[in-house]
C-alpha cells in the first residue's frame, strides 16, 4: 500500500473569483472541465519559479451557478484572496485564455456549495479529492456539459484506487492526488500559514 497525503482546508476563507461559462466542453460531453482545461491552464503557474509563487499555496476552488448572463457559469476562487501584486497578475495572465471569461472579478467568501479542486505549491500541482458526509469512499469534484450548460459533478472513487496512493516522494512529482480535509473550526488564513510552514506540500495520511 503506497502512502496517501491530506491537506487541510477551509471554507471560512475569502477568495478571489473568476467566472466561465465553460464552453471548452460544450461539444464532448465526456470532457472534464476541471482536468482538461483548468489544469492545464494553470500549469505554466506552477512552473514559475518566483519566490512568492513557489512558497505560497495557491488552491482553486469551483462550484457552477446560475448569472445574469447565462443559465449557468463556473466560478473559480482563489485563495488567498489577496496574493499581493506578482501572484494576481501572474493568475490573471493564465487565466485569460479561458473563453469568455471573467477574470479577477473581484473578491468573495467561498460558498459552502464550493468544493477545493487544485492548489499549486513548489512546483507542483495537487488535484483534490475529498469525503462526503455519510458516504463511502473519496469524491473527485468535477465539472461536465450537461442541459447545455456546465454542471457539477462528483465522481467516486474506492479507498483502494491506484489513483489515491503515492509511491514516490513528493519532491518528484508533477502533478499528484491529495485528500482536502474540510475543517469548520480553523480559518482559512490560519490553514494555509500553518501549511506553508512545512518544506512538504502535505501530511501523510494514518
């Protein structure tokens, strides 16, 4: 049994929002919107070797709801909701690309309906699954084109997946799969400094 890593998380945080109508995966509604655009969008960031983006946790957060605009949109918070001057720009700029969008809108509390989806830390990049209250099992977030419009998805996953377990150290990895533990006691702000005190990007898990 390889190891498995969480990190925890939280909710009672502010974020910087972005919003799409994701019509990258208008066409094929087997596309995951979350791992074929966002992901790859976001992964020139975590090759960035600027000291204030290799050392701070940067975690992307999506839920999809209904605007003014359409019948439904997926919006991306950021956090921290206020990175400083070098982080914002450097988020704006790879974000952009995204059609349609809406880029740095502006700054919010995560919804509850919010799940944590990515986080970029030293260089690598972290794809979050988590635990549903009374069910089984980890939960990957996902979002697909569903009723001609992006909608948000789970998908399950057994303890026992390949895809949960690390077996090679973290200093080498790319890209890997971490549980986001949901903490409803401490902040957001309090997560990610105690977090970004540790040379790893996570805890090994019992």
């Amino acid at each position: 049994m390889g190891k498995r890593y969480f990190i925890e998380l939280s909710r009672k945080d502010v974020g910087l929002v972005s919003y799409f109508p994701g019509l990258e995966i208008k066409d094929d509604p087997d596309d995951h919107w979350i791992d074929g655009v966002l992901t790859a969008a976001v992964a020139p960031l975590a090759k960035r070797r600027s000291v204030k983006i290799w050392n701070t946790p940067i975690t992307f957060w999506c839920c999809v709801r209904e605007t003014a605009r359409r019948r439904a949109e997926i919006f991306v918070f950021v956090t921290p909701a206020f990175p400083g001057v070098v982080i914002e720009r450097a988020l704006c700029k790879t974000l952009e690309p995204l059609r349609d969008g809406k880029v740095n809108a502006g700054r919010e509390p995560i919804p509850e309906y919010a799940f944590p989806c990515l986080q970029i830390f030293r260089g690598s990049i972290i794809r979050f699954y988590t635990r549903l209250e009374g069910q089984d099992g980890f939960y990957v977030p996902t979002i697909q084109w569903s009723d001609n419009k992006p909608s948000f998805n789970v998908l399950r996953f057994s303890e026992d997946d390949e895809f949960l377990r690390v077996d090679v150290p973290i200093e080498q990895m790319g890209r890997f799969f971490a549980e986001a533990r949901l903490s409803s006691v401490s902040d957001g702000e309090y997560c990610r400094k105690f977090q970004q005190a540790f040379s790893i990007v996570a805890s090994e898990a019992e």
